[in-house]
C-alpha cells in the first residue's frame, strides 16, 4: 500500500515539474514569437514606406538656358565672327517612373528657344544671330541619393531626340557673316539631332511632391546642319545649352 501511495505521489510530482518546464518554454516561445512578430511588422513598414515611392509622377519645368552653336569653321575666323553669349528660356513636361526609392526613367517633351549671337570686331552694326528651336523628347536613367530624407541628391543621364520647329538667321548664306536680312533658313538644318544629356542638382521632398533644381547640360552628337547646305569645306556644328538652372515641379500617383 505504501509502495503504491510513494509511486502515485512520484508521478504527480513528475507531472508538476512537467508543466512547470512546459510553461517555462510556453513563455520563451511567446517571447520569441512577439519578437517575430514585432520584426516581420518593422519589415512590413518598411517595404510601406519604400512601395510609397515606387510610382508614376508627372509634372513641369522651366529653365533659363545658356545657349551655343559650336563649329570649329567658326571658331577659326577670329574677329570677323566672334560668339557672344547667349540666353534663351525652355520649358516643358515631365513623365517618369520609380522602380525603386533611388531609381527611375524619365521622359517628357521640352519646347527649347536656343541658338547664337554673333559680333564682328570692328563693326558694331554687324550684331546678327542664329535662332534655333526644338521639342526635344528625352529618354533618362535618374538616381536620387536619400530619397526619404528632406532634401535629395539628384543625376540624370541619357539622350533625347531634338525635333527642329524653326530656324531663322541674319548670316549671309546661312553659314556665313552678317546680313541684314533675317530669314527662315529651316531647311538648311537637320530635322531631329540627337543629344546626351547629363544633370545634377537637389530636390526637396513632400508627401506627395517634390520640387527640383538641376544643372542641365545638353550636347548635339549629330551634325545639326545638313551637310549638302554648307558652303565649301564646313565643319560639323553641335547645339550646346545648360539650364542654369531648371526649376522642376513633380506629382506622384
């Protein structure tokens, strides 16, 4: 009898110190759980937070551009034709899309007013100048550095296709010195160069928005001048201009 009493009372104390352990582990599962838990809710905010960027934008900008036609012709003649700077304005529409907060393709349509003055020493009546204009389409890799922050770091780089609206002149023939005649010499230029394009700038970060200030430059890696109009041996001439800056306005949705 007392052999079956000390059994029964050694199992009942075996059961205890069974649950005790098995609520010891209960809690240290639970707090492994909650700390699971609370980590997969971090991740969860995160990929939120990130996804809020990976989106649609679109928006405007606007620029006052120094503006030049380079040609090595040109360069050559010395005072008969000297550059003068030259400003022009451009402005236009932005598309473009984020695959990740710090990556993303732009495009768009720009109308940009550019082209040259000129100066012949000597004569302070021969002032005459090149007037250029385009809608250019770019197509750009952006990258953003601390794109949830206030403040970003902003470069754009590729090329765009430049369509030429309109072109009119006061050079002689075109491609040579001053006339006083100012004319459309459309014809005379090629209808879609090609440029790359490079920009860096800063860009201040809101809910929903952001406001841009790029350094821009643009170059022409295709003659803008049919070569059957050039008179004699003439050079190729390439477009030049940098916003300074461009303003930029995007919305994303």
């Amino acid at each position: 009898m007392r052999t079956v009493i000390f059994i029964s009372k050694y199992y009942k104390y075996r059961a205890f110190r069974f649950y005790l352990r098995l609520i010891s582990n209960y809690n240290k599962i639970y707090k492994h759980m909650k700390h699971f838990i609370l980590l997969n809710l971090a991740l969860i905010l995160t990929i939120s937070v990130s996804a809020q960027k990976q989106k649609f934008y679109a928006g405007l900008n606007g620029a006052i551009q120094n503006t030049w036609i380079f040609c090595s012709t040109d360069f050559d003649e010395g005072g008969i034709l000297d550059f003068e700077t030259t400003f022009r304005t451009a402005f236009g529409l932005d598309l473009g899309y984020q695959f990740t907060p710090n990556y993303g393709l732009q495009t768009g349509i720009l109308y940009s007013q550019q082209g040259q003055k000129y100066t012949t020493a000597g004569n302070t009546n021969a002032n005459y100048t090149t007037d250029l204009s385009y809608l250019k389409i770019p197509v750009l890799f952006c990258y953003t550095h601390k794109p949830l922050g206030k403040f970003s770091f902003i470069a754009q780089a590729g090329f765009q296709f430049s369509l030429l609206t309109e072109a009119l002149s006061s050079r002689d023939r075109n491609f040579l010195y001053y006339s006083p005649g100012y004319v459309d010499v459309k014809d005379s230029y090629a209808s879609v160069p090609i440029e790359i394009v490079l920009a860096v700038g800063i860009q201040m970060n809101f809910e929903n928005m952001n406001v841009s200030l790029l350094l821009r430059p643009d170059y022409s890696l295709t003659d803008i001048e049919k070569t059957e109009k050039k008179p004699g041996l003439r050079s190729p001439a390439s477009n030049f201009t940098i916003a300074m800056p461009q303003l930029g306005f995007h919305y994303y949705f």
